[in-house]
C-alpha cells in the first residue's frame, strides 16, 4: 500500500517552512509561471500553492485545483477561491482535464503517493502543451521524523528517469531544502 496523504492533518500542508521558508509565489515564479498562463496543481491539498498561482496568472489565466480526495478539495474551497481557480476531483491517472490543455503542470509532493508512476506521468503528459512545463518537488529518499515513510519516498535520480521517460526533458533539478528536491521539465 502506497502511502496517502491524511486529510486529519491537513494543517501541515499550510505550513509557511514547507519550503524552508521560502515563498511559494517565489518557487513558482522563479520556475516560469507568469500572467495569463493555463496551471494545473496535481494533488493540490488545500491550495498551498493552489492560490498563489492564481494570484501569479491572474484573471487572465486559470489554475485546475486537482485532487483525489474529497476533503482537500473541501478544506481549499473553505479558504474562499478566487474566480480563476476550478477545483478537479480526479483519479490517479485520469485528470479530467483536455489534452495539451495545460501550460504548467505542478506536482508538489505527490509523485511518492502514485501507486503506478508511469501511467501518472503519462497522464500529466496528456494534460500539458508541448513545451509547457512541469515541476516536480519531492522527498529525498533518506529516513526523517516527518514525512513519508523512507520505502514509499523516490529519489532524485529515480524521478529523473521517470520524467524523462514520460517524454520530458529536464530543464533543471536539484535541491529545494535539505527535506525535499525539485526537478523542473518540458514537454517534449
């Protein structure tokens, strides 16, 4: 059994050190998220990054809040949405979005949670543009305190792979916090 996240402690997912205190809209910006973009965040919990994506496309832009779980979905609503924010209840490896109709496509934390990471990547692919990008943060795979358990964590070279193999060319990569790192990729 793939770990899932627990909505009971969806507090943490709001955390403001989740990025060793960097600012969400800083990470999303510096990685090429601007005004008027089409933004897909893919296990989107309750909007940690969700909302400063809307804010970065603007009412010219959308952001596809994504996610399995009902109560994610719920808890991001609850914190009031802005109009350019369309809430997804998706499965796994079917996001119901169109094809190539995404140009940023976000998966924060949530490559450790696919039960068949190729089929998943497969489907992000379907849903980003040729040339949109994607980017990809994660848990190193060391044990901690907190986090996944070490067993259900991908590593960085592993991920690689697997972006790549999806039909992504990684643009960058490394890491984010000494916790977590990042890989930023094109749809070929």
């Amino acid at each position: 059994m793939v770990h899932k996240f627990d909505p009971q402690n969806i507090e943490r997912l709001l955390s403001e050190d989740r990025l060793g205190g960097r600012p969400p809209e800083e990470l999303l910006r510096a990685s090429g998220v601007y005004e008027g973009m089409v933004f897909a965040d893919i296990g989107c919990g309750p909007g940690y990054f969700t909302l400063p994506a809307a804010s970065l496309v603007g009412p010219s832009g959308k952001v596809y809040a994504v996610d399995l779980q009902e109560e994610m979905l719920a808890e991001l609503t609850k914190r009031g949405l802005p109009p350019n924010v369309l809430p997804v209840r998706s499965e796994e490896n079917s996001v119901p979005i169109e094809e190539a109709g995404v140009d940023f496509t976000l998966l924060a934390y949530v490559l450790h949670e696919a039960r068949d990471r190729h089929p998943f990547l497969e489907e992000v692919r379907r849903i980003t543009r040729k040339g949109g990008r994607v980017l990809v943060l994660d848990w190193e795979k060391k044990k901690e305190d907190i986090g996944p358990p070490i067993e259900d964590r991908v590593s960085m070279e592993e991920a690689l792979k697997l972006v790549s193999g999806a039909g992504f060319s990684v643009i960058d990569r490394g890491p984010l916090t000494p916790s977590h790192w990042r890989i930023l990729a094109e749809r070929r």
